[in-house]
C-alpha cells in the first residue's frame, strides 16, 4: 500500500513538473504582438486570475489537500487587495484602464514581489521572465502615454504614475459665479447655521480640521470630511462612493439630517427665492430656475475651480529640479518605494480608486484596543452602497494633496499628525516598517503637496 502510495505521489510530482516546464516554454510573449496585447498575454497566461478575481480559474492540482491549504489564504488575500479583471478586460477591448490599476502592476513587477515565490509551483509558468517583464513594463508604459498622457510634466517624468494639477478645467464661469454663492448659503440647511463651506472651508484647505464635522443643533456625522479642493479630479465623492459626480455629492449633505437637515429642495428653493435679487441673476443662467438639479450644478462647478496647482512638487515634475529640496526629493524615492505612489496615483494623488483599511495588518481591531474607539457605521466604507462583504472597509482613496493642511486623517479622523499617518501606512496597507528618518523624509515629501488655490 506504502509503494502504490508513493507511485502515486512521484506521478503526480511529475506530472506537476512536465507541466511547469510546458507553460514555462510556452507561456513567453509573443513579439509580434502589441505591447498591450503582450501584457494582456502575460495575465492570461501568468496565473494572475488564480489569486486575484472573484472567481479564480483555478488548475487541477490546487484542490490537492496540501496545495488547497496552502493557496487558499492569499488567493483570499490577493483579491481583496487587487481583482485584476478590470484591467483585463479593458485590454482585451481596447479601452482606458484604470490609473490605479496600470500602477499596481507596474510597482509589483518592477519589484518582483509579485507572484510570490511561495506559489510558483500552483502558478504554473508564472515566475517572471525578463522578456515577460518587458512585454508588461513595457505595455504599462504605452498604455499610460496613450490614455494618461503626462503633458505638464518633463520627459524625464513622462511615466510617473503621479501628474501635475493644470491650472484650470473648463467649467461654466456664470454658473460657477452662482455656485460661489450657493457654497457660502447657510439658507440650504434648515436653521439657517450651517453651508457647505462650513465643513469645507476655502480658508482651511477645503476641511474643517475636525475629527467629525458638526451639523444642525451641534450633531456629528460618522466621518472625516474630505476636503474639496481638486475634487473634480476624483472618480467618485465621498468616502464610500455614494456619489458619482460633483452634483451628486452637492445633493447629499443638504438633506442629511445629521449635517444641514432640510425636508428637501423644494423647501431650499423656496427659501432661496424670497432673495429676489439673486434668484433674477439665477435665473438668466438658469432659465428653469430655482431646483435640486440646478442649484446643485451650480455648486459643482464652482468647485471645479477649487483647483491647487504649483505645488512645490508639481513644479518639479514640469522641470523645476530647485523646487523641492534634497530631502523632499528623497522622501519621493522612499514614497515611491513603498508603493504609496500606486494607490496614490493620478493628477490628485489619490481618489482614483476603492481600498481595503488595512491590507496587511488589523488596522480596526488595533484602534479598538488602542483608541478604545469601536467599530461605527462609518467604518463599513463601500460596503455601505453594495452589499459585498469584500467591500466592507474598503474605501475611495484621499487626495494626498495639500495633506500637510488637512489633518486630522483617515476616514474617521482618528490620526492627528502626518509622521503618524505616514507610520501606520506603511504598517497597514504596505506591511513594512519605515524607519523614523525616512517617515521624516516622506513628510517633507508631503508637504511639497502644497499647492496655489485658483478659486474662481
């Protein structure tokens, strides 16, 4: 029974092997194809689904008793940290992929942390070859220039996963002009105390620097308010994406009743409109008049001119080698090889995409016993609008931009200093510790993120 036994085992080591050696000759890029074609054939071909897609397509051989045991814990994780199937399917169709997805291939290729060495025998031919980090290094690179082009930056900074503000977006100036006003208007929250600008200051760096924000009759919400400024440049609003535009998020906190507490627009129209001089110069932009669907537009673009360009940083990125000092410029470096600068990615740094609170450590259960502070409402992030449980705490990335000025951090506001946030970043979502001189480094970094307000 012991020799048939171990026949058995040697056959399918063999078997497991002939395998490997099969996909790894077979499995190198063809060259005639296009870059993003060769990326698209190194996923495919590379085992990247088997760890991170809701439904992994799995070999035989990973339903084994002891290779079950081993995978099932980082596919979990693995996809709960990336599901790589948007990116294949807008290779496969040839449209824009997402900003922060291009970025984490990127970063775990370049640094060959992906596909963890462990696995190589269940990812059968996935170890990275150098012509496969080509093709995707490569394919990243074209597909970056093709749908996010880095027009503002010099050459030497064309593939940076991070671009300059532009100076302006186009927006609608009469519009913005009574947005302006409508921004500063204690009439849309029903006691007549409390605007938008209250909770986001134009003087405060689009923040009110409180932990919770307060609302009608002192009430305090279950988040930290993001900021505004640059917040056109975000995919969605709010920190669990229950809005999907500008106007959309204008919409929310007037009728919440935690926040500004009015019944709903009809009401704020109606209040609006015993002003008669602004309701006529209302009017000739907006011939329908006063309405949720108006006076929310209006706001969105005013804030569209919330716009901070010429940061320290920015200017380095265009050229400016002076713009930044020694140590801003290696705390870069050090951001970048953290990986910061992949979930932080884009014109905003940030606000491009949803992300798990603590990929590689307990961040909840650590505040819990730390803070004594429980969990809320506010903690379940996107999960809030969806449903899935991989979307409980996970949220929309913040903005790293002007954040030397936006404190307190994180969704619930928890974290007073920058060093600090800095520090449990790395712990949580990069599952390393940086040392304090190059936390330093990175925070000086940061504060380069300060930028000029354009405000209309």
């Amino acid at each position: 029974m012991k020799t048939t036994s171990k026949i058995l085992i040697g056959a399918g080591v063999l078997v497991v092997a002939l395998a490997i050696v099969y996909r790894a000759v077979n499995c190198a890029p063809d060259k005639s194809l296009s870059s993003d074609a060769q990326m698209l054939q190194v996923i495919n071909d590379g085992g990247c689904m088997d760890c991170h897609s809701s439904e992994p397509n799995l070999p035989f051989y990973a339903n084994l008793p002891v290779v079950k045991n081993l995978i099932r814990k980082d596919i979990d994780g693995g996809y709960a940290v990336f599901d790589i199937a948007p990116l294949k399917a807008a290779l496969e169709n040839g449209t824009a992929p997402d900003e922060v997805d291009l970025a984490k291939t990127e970063d775990v290729i370049r640094d060959g942390s992906m596909p963890l060495a462990k696995y190589y025998l269940i990812h059968w031919g996935s170890s990275v070859t150098s012509a496969k980090r080509t093709a995707v290094l490569s394919g990243v690179k074209d597909l970056r220039a093709a749908f996010y082009p880095n027009l503002l930056a010099c050459p030497e900074f064309a593939n940076e996963t991070i671009r300059p503000i532009p100076d302006k977006v186009d927006y609608d100036p009469a519009k913005a002009a009574l947005g302006k006003v409508l921004y500063n208007d204690t009439r849309l929250s029903a006691d007549g105390t409390i605007s938008c600008a209250t909770c986001h200051s134009v003087e405060t760096a689009g923040v009110d620097n409180k932990r919770y924000s307060e609302g009608i009759g002192g009430q305090r919400g279950g988040v930290n308010a993001p900021t505004s400024f640059n917040a056109v440049f975000n995919f969605v609003q709010f920190w669990d994406g229950r809005a999907a535009t500008l106007a959309e998020q204008a919409g929310g906190p007037p009728l919440n009743p935690v926040e500004m507490g009015s019944k709903d627009f009809d009401e704020i129209a109606g209040r609006i409109a015993e002003d008669k001089e602004f309701t006529k110069l209302f009017t000739e932009v907006y011939p329908e008049g006063l309405s949720q669907a108006t006076i929310t537009d209006a706001i969105a673009e005013y804030e569209k001119t919330l716009l901070t360009p010429d940061s320290p940083f920015d200017r380095y990125l265009k050229g400016d080698k002076e713009a930044m000092t020694a140590d801003q410029i290696e705390g870069y470096d050090i951001f970048k090889d953290f990986s910061c600068a992949t979930c932080h990615a884009g014109v905003n740094m940030g606000g491009l995409s949803y992300e798990l609170m603590g990929q590689r450590a307990n961040y909840f259960e650590d505040r819990e016993i730390n803070l004594k502070s429980g969990l809320t409402d506010g903690d379940n992030g996107r999960w809030a609008q969806t449903g899935d449980e991989r979307d409980r705490y996970r949220f929309k990335t913040p903005s790293l931009r002007n954040v030397a000025l936006t404190w307190p951090y994180y969704h619930d506001g928890s974290v007073e200093t920058l060093e600090e946030a800095v520090s449990m970043m790395a712990k949580y979502q990069v599952g390393r510790t940086m040392p304090e001189d190059k936390v330093q480094k990175v925070k000086a970094f940061l504060e380069a993120q300060t930028g000029v307000l354009t405000e209309f």
